[in-house]
C-alpha cells in the first residue's frame, strides 16, 4: 500500500520538477522566435457576427506572449515517464519496477493519445503563429481538428467494444446502461463534447489550475479501483501542470494553446472512459461533475450562439465562453482564474466523492 502511494505521488514531483527545469528552454525558444500571434483578438465570432468586445478585452493581449506553452506539460510528462521506463528495463534494481507505470492494460491508451492530441495542436499552433492553415486566422480549422478528436474517439469506442468487450455505461447503485455497439458512438460525442470545452484556455492562469483539479480528482478515483498505474498517470500530468501554472499565473509567460488543451480534453475523456465499467466504477457519469468548467464553457457557448440565430445577433452574454463575460464585466485576470480554480476545485472533490461512495456502498 505504501508502496503503491509512492508510485502514485512520485510522477507528480518528478513531473513538476522536470517541468520547472525545461521551462527555461522552451521558454527562450518561443520568445526567440516569436511564436505568437501576429494579430490579437479573433476576426469574427461564430456565424459571422464580430467579436467586438473579445476583440476589445484581448486588444492588447496575445500579441507578444507566446503559445504553445502546451508543450510543457507533455514533453515533461514523456520525459519522466520514458526516464523511469528506462530505469526500470536497464537496471536490475527493484524499487524502478515497482514504481514504473507504463503498462499495456492501464496506460497505453491515454500515453498514445496525449502523444496524438500534443502533436495536432501543435501542428495547428504552428500554423496560427505562422499565418498558415486553412482559415483566416491560421491553424487548422475547427472541423479538422473536430475530425481527428472523432477519429480518437472512433478508435477507442473500437477498441473498448471490440477488444476488451465494452458495452455499458455504468450508474451509481450498480445500475447499468448497455449500449452495445452505440457506446462507439457516445465515445466519440463525449470525447468531442470535453475538446470542444478546451477554449476555457482564455485567461491567463485559468486552464491549468481547473485541469490540475480534475486529473488530481481522476487519480483518487482510479486509485481506489486499484487502477495504480493510471492514477500514476493522472499524477505526472498534474505535477507537468503545476509548473507550467507557475509560469503561467497572470501574467502569463505563454499559453497553453491547442498542443496542451487538444491532448488534456483527449486524455480527460479517455481516463473517464477507463475509469468506468471496465474497471467497476463510474468515470463517465461523474465527467460532467468533476469537469463542470469545461462544461459551462461549451453551454454558454452554445447558448450565445444560438440566441443570437434566434434573435438576429442579440447576446445573453457580454462575450464567450463565460469567462470572457466577466472579463467584460470588468473582473481582472487574476480574479477570474482564482474564482475557477475554487469552482474547479470544489466540482473535482465532488465528483471523486461520488465515485468513491459508489465504491464503498
């Protein structure tokens, strides 16, 4: 038990600590060479109407600061987790195998699409700060990068239902729902559900406090399944978000931009998936709970553009996502992300809550 502790805890040090020391070197690259957006703010909002108070708020913001910040926190978590793997296979010292986490049944899955989402989003981050893509902004547009989120969830909806003989989403109360061959499907609308809540990197500060808490509330939760390497997993990617936050706190040194917030949302969903009847708990039926930011961010999303369809352009909101909406109300960054961080907080021990009293009872 002790033992299983350390393995757990262990990632989350090693990964806040090797996050802090390459944080110098990519820092200087990114300022080096410039990689941040030529022009602030966005050309236009949803369904062509302008984005004039975005566009007013970030005026005099990402222009200067560089994205891809993202990169951090995977390039941290591969090189803590490769570390211990080669730890483990060269040496004959016990300790490293016992606290290596890589493993077929646990975390290959989630390792393969944190290494597909960072390379995406990097993909299309390059493209933003270099003018390139296929829309006006830059980077690639919303449908693509939709379509490879899908094309995950697609190949692990497959592999759950065709290789390790998942149908079920599982209840409290040992109540089930089987789907069958549909749970493809609702994996890959989950999966597109919590990318497309990936926009609430938008303040500076924000995104990574409110991932912290939920990938630290998955590690409880997996733990108590007895899931160790996963939960080994969720911690590495907790300690490689802190010390990009320290970075990253208003104000910001660089964003995280689509190489972090594509394969956090990607593995979010995924730990869900894995954390479900597969593993006798209910990782899906508290996604909602513990990733309730992400989930007010698409609402209000959806909710403004379609009442502006509606309405011919009148707004619920200042600007969205929400958090835009107080930023217009004239709450300051810091402020902003502080507030987040207490909601995210509160709606992860919640969810982990209800996870682990599934469990007991």
């Amino acid at each position: 038990m002790i033992l299983d502790v350390i393995k757990v805890l262990l990632p989350a040090i090693l990964g806040f600590i090797t996050g802090i020391l390459i944080t110098p070197f990519v820092s200087s690259y990114l300022y080096r060479n410039k990689m941040w957006k030529k022009k602030s703010g966005k050309a236009t909002a949803m369904y062509g109407y302008e984005a004039k108070v975005f566009n007013e708020i970030h005026k005099d913001k990402e222009v200067n600061t560089p994205r891809m910040g993202g990169v951090i926190i995977w390039l941290g978590a591969f090189i803590v987790a490769g570390v211990l793997w080669l730890l483990s296979f060269a040496t004959s010292i016990d300790f490293f195998d016992k606290i290596e986490f890589i493993s077929r049944k646990q975390t290959w899955i989630p390792f393969a699409a944190l290494i597909i989402g960072a390379l995406v989003g990097l993909i299309d981050d390059l493209f933003e700060v270099r003018g390139g893509g296929d829309h006006k902004a830059g980077g690639l547009s919303l449908k693509k990068r939709l379509a490879v989120v899908g094309l995950i969830g697609f190949g692990v909806g497959s592999w759950f239902f065709f290789k390790l003989d998942v149908g079920t989403i599982a209840l409290p109360f040992d109540y089930v729902i089987n789907l069958g061959w549909l749970i493809i499907p609702t994996y890959i609308l989950i999966m597109v559900a919590i990318y497309a809540g990936g926009v609430i990197d938008g303040v500076d500060g924000l995104s990574g406090g409110v991932f912290a808490s939920m990938f630290a509330a998955y590690a409880a939760v997996a733990f108590s399944l007895g899931q160790v390497d996963l939960a080994a997993f969720c911690m590495l990617i907790v300690g490689t978000l802190l010390a990009f936050l320290w970075f990253n706190i208003p104000p910001a040194r660089f964003y995280m931009s689509e190489t972090g917030s594509m394969a956090l949302t990607i593995v979010l969903a995924i730990v869900a998936f894995m954390t479900d009847s597969i593993a006798g708990g209910i990782g899906i039926f508290i996604l909602p709970i513990i990733a309730f930011p992400l989930v007010m961010t698409v609402v209000s999303v959806v909710v403004q553009v379609n009442y502006k369809k509606l309405t011919g352009g009148k707004k619920i909101f200042h600007s969205t996502p929400i958090h835009h909406h107080f930023e217009a109300l004239g709450w300051p960054n810091h402020k902003v992300a502080m507030r987040y961080w207490i909601l995210s907080v509160f709606c992860a021990s919640t969810g982990a809550i209800v996870a682990l009293l599934n469990i007991s009872l």
